[in-house]
C-alpha cells in the first residue's frame, strides 16, 4: 500500500469522493493510530454504513468513542444514537442522554434536535417535559432549524399550552423562519396569521399566498383557500375553486370542511 507523497485528510477525503472505500479506510487506519479525531468518525461512519467492508457497529463504536473523548461533537451525537438504541454498545439511555447533551454543549443542532424531541414525547427513559423540550427546541430553532422554528411558534401561538405566555407577533417571527425554509404547518399558519391580521398587519393576497405554498400538504390551508375564494379574500370569488378545495380538505377529514352546504351558506356579501 502507497500513498503519493505525504497522506493527508485532503487526499483520504479524494478517495472517499471517488468511493474508493477500501484504500480510503486503509489509509483513515493509519491517520487514526496518529491519533486524526477527523478520521476516527469517518472511518467509524465507513463502518457504519458498510463502505469498504461488512457493516460493524461494534467496530464503529470504538472509533466514536476514542472521537468522543477527545471532544468530537459528531462522535458524541452518534454515541447518543448508538446507546439509545444499543447499536454496537449495550443500551444504555443514562448514556445516550448524557452522549446527547455533550454533543449539545458543542453547539451541535442535531443533539438538540433530539433532546427536544425525547423530552417532547417522553423516549429513551425520559418524562415527558414539555418546558425542557421547548428549552432544547429553542436552541435548535436560534440555529436554524425549521422544525424547531415550528415548534416554538406554536408555543408562542398558543397551539402547544402551557410553556410561554401566548405572542402572537413573536409566533409569526418564529412561523415565518421556518416557513421561508419550506416548513408547511409553518407556512399554512403564516396564511393564517396574514388572513386573520394576527402577529402581523392583514393581508388577504399574502395569506393566499402562504396557503398555496403548503396547500399539497396541510388540509388547514385547503379550507381556508376554501374560504378566500367563497369570500373574494385575496382572489376573485369563485365558487367553483372554492368547492374544489372545501372537497380537497373534506377528502382530508378537516373537521370544519365536513358541511359543504353551511360553508357555501357563509359567504360574504
């Protein structure tokens, strides 16, 4: 086995391009014995994913955690994974947790991520905590993430009750990041927020605007574009539209889309 000139991360990462598997984890073993955190977790995902070689978690494990102690926040993450759900390593959910929230301390979204969501439904041996959720959401949210923009807006919107006094103008900056990142319940919300001039100054044409946007996905914006073409809200009236997406949301068991005759009966004059 020869490496042209000096081995580098650089070159390794070339062979990894090209899904050179073999030579790459050749030479990621021998950066690893010079002690390379960055080829520890890519020789461990190597492992993992079973590029170059049989799957071995177990072997992946050790990698992470020699990546781990040495401060490796992706290391730390995927630890948190392995215990949870004992891949490699007996489970451990002391351990994943205490994985997750190392990788946390890094600033690393993905364990944020998580532990909102463990807390949020109660997993991996932890109560349900609605308060820490939103805590551990918050910060996913500041980096970016649309889920987590989501869910703190609908803290702030009143949806989700009992973490932070309702503000629906800090609802809408909230909703509007992660709808600008494509997040659909964000996104019908927004139209809402435009249609009803909640958190925000009204604007019937941006709230059409916003419900088309997440209309493939949300049954909420089918009936209120429902509603803006029965009321001429930011569309000419039409009724035949109107019924298109009333029937849209009633395929869809949207409660409020279940009379067709008293929808059509509240138009406006």
């Amino acid at each position: 086995m020869s490496f042209p000139g000096e081995i580098t991360e650089k070159k390794i990462y070339k062979l990894i391009k090209a899904k050179r598997w073999k030579e790459a984890n050749n030479w990621l073993f021998v950066l690893v014995r010079r002690g390379s955190v960055w080829s520890m977790v890519n020789l461990a995902l190597n492992y993992e994913e079973g590029k170059g070689g049989k799957r071995n978690y177990k072997k992946a494990a050790i990698l992470y955690k020699h990546a781990a102690r040495l401060g490796d926040s992706q290391a730390q993450l995927n630890l948190g994974l392995y215990y949870s759900k004992g891949l490699g390593v007996k489970r451990d959910i002391k351990k994943a947790i205490s994985f997750y929230k190392q990788a946390a301390k890094k600033g690393h979204l993905l364990a944020f991520r998580n532990l909102g969501w463990n807390y949020e439904y109660g997993r991996n041996g932890l109560k349900k905590n609605p308060k820490l959720a939103f805590f551990w959401y918050l910060k996913a949210a500041k980096h970016g993430d649309a889920d987590a923009q989501n869910y703190v807006g609908s803290a702030y919107d009143g949806s989700i009750k009992g973490i932070v006094r309702q503000n629906n103008r800090t609802a809408y900056k909230w909703h509007l990041k992660a709808a600008k990142q494509g997040q659909h319940a964000s996104q019908c919300t927004v139209g809402y927020f435009f249609h009803e001039g909640e958190g925000v100054g009204r604007s019937y044409k941006k709230a059409v605007k916003w419900y088309l946007k997440s209309a493939n996905h949300q049954r909420a914006a089918q009936y209120n574009l429902a509603r803006c073409y029965r009321d001429g809200h930011g569309v000419k009236k039409d009724f035949q539209k109107a019924k298109f997406w009333l029937k849209k949301a009633a395929s869809n068991k949207y409660p409020k889309a279940k009379n067709r005759k008293q929808f059509l009966a509240h138009a406006d004059e």
